[in-house]
C-alpha cells in the first residue's frame, strides 16, 4: 500500500505538470516530451545478444546517451510522457524478434504475448506506476503478468553477476495460469540478464515456454548490431 506521503508527493508531481511548460527530456527543448530529434537518435539500431545460448534478447536500442536520459527520465522522474517515443524503440527489438523467431511472420505477433518482469515493491512504491507497463500500453502489443515473487530480492545495484544470481535465485514463481503458454519477457534495460534468466527459470518450472526477451535497451556489453549483420549500417 502507498503511504500518505507517497500519495502526496505523486499529486504534487501531476500537478507541476500542468502548470511547467513540455520540455524535451533528451535536449530540453520546449515543447514535446521527446523532440523528433531525439525519437530519431534512439531509433534505428536493434542490438541483439544471447544471455545464454539459445537465450536471445533483442533491445531497441544501446542504453547511452539520448536514450539513457529519456528512460531515466521515465523511471527516476515521473516523465511518463516520454513513453510513446519509447513504445517506438521497442517495437523495433519486437520487430526484430519476430523476423528471427520460429514461425514468424504477419501473423506472429498475435501468437505471441509479452511477459512483464515484475516490479519490486519498493520501486513501485517510489514510482506509483510500472515504467514498462505505460511504455506497452503506447503500442498494440498484449502484456501479461505470468510472474510474481516468491521473496523479495535485495537491491541489485552494486551487485556483481554472480551476486545478482544469488540473489534472484528462487525468488520469482510462475502463475498457473502460465502452463502451456509462450512468452517474449519484456524489459526495459537489460544489463547483466540476471532478471530474464531468473524470470525464464521460474517460468519453465511452471511449464510455460520462453522464447527470447525484448527491452527497448542494452549495455553495449556482448552485442552485435543487428543492421551489421544484414549487411547495412545506419
Ligand atoms: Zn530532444
């Protein structure tokens, strides 16, 4: 449950948002939660990597820069505006998934449902919304929740891969509901992967199918440009 003060805080945010005239959360340029300058920097190059093998992951875009600012901006400052001109890099890595996964083609994206991670408590108290969730609901893609805690992990920050796997381990279930079902786990940064191999295990222990993962962006770490890889470059 959110405190008083959690509800306060968040309709002091709203209100100031009325009142402050739209700057770009990229630039600061007035007028657009994110200019089409900054929307076409962030668009434009899918990375994909495979946390494990067989474990693909394709991310809209590198988590630098521009798009850095924006996501933060939409987790850290309440710029839930800023989630249209996301919903578009991410719709890019689904893209991307769909030309590669088996059985693609026009029709795949209704096969398919996308897989919330889900939030902890202490972030979706702070924030009072699900930064992926606002981010899917701009877009016609379908998103499930199939996971749910089991116990509440520590804070990752700081945490070495290793110590995020400890961490994870065991901490997430599948709902029942799940059973037989595919999924495509959505987030909205993937760093070390810790979250989606830990969501993937959980997911298959309830008998559910994971066939990848999208996030609108990645660290650079272990990518390849998918463009590179088709021959052309933006
Ligand atoms: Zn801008």
């Amino acid at each position: 449950m959110d405190s008083a003060c959690d509800r306060l805080a968040r309709a002091a945010r709203e209100a100031l948002a009325l009142v402050l005239p739209e700057t770009c959360v990229g630039c600061g340029k007035p007028d657009s939660a994110v200019c089409p300058d900054c929307s076409a920097r962030m668009t434009g190059g899918v990375l994909r990597q495979e946390i494990e093998p067989g474990f693909p992951v394709w991310a809209g875009t590198a988590y630098t820069g521009t798009a850095r600012r924006v996501i933060l901006a939409l987790k850290n400052e309440h710029r839930t505006d800023a989630a249209a001109a996301l919903a578009l890099v991410l719709t890019t890595a689904v893209d991307a998934a769909l030309l590669e996964l088996p059985g693609a083609g026009p029709r795949a994206g209704a096969l398919l449902t996308l897989a919330a991670l889900p939030s902890t408590r202490s972030a979706y108290r702070r924030r009072g919304y699900r930064p992926v969730d606002v981010v899917v609901a701009r877009t016609p893609l379908r998103l499930e929740h199939p996971l749910a805690w089991r116990r509440q992990p520590a804070d990752q920050i700081g945490l070495t891969l290793d110590e995020r796997k400890r961490n994870l381990d065991g901490s997430l279930l599948a709902r029942r509901w799940a059973r037989e079902r595919s999924f495509l786990l959505v987030d909205d940064v993937v760093t070390t992967g810790a979250t989606l191999l830990e969501s993937r295990r959980a997911l298959t222990a309830g008998g559910a199918r994971v066939v990848g993962a999208v996030a609108i962006a990645a660290t650079e770490r272990r990518v390849r440009r998918v463009a590179d890889e088709f021959g052309f470059v933006e």
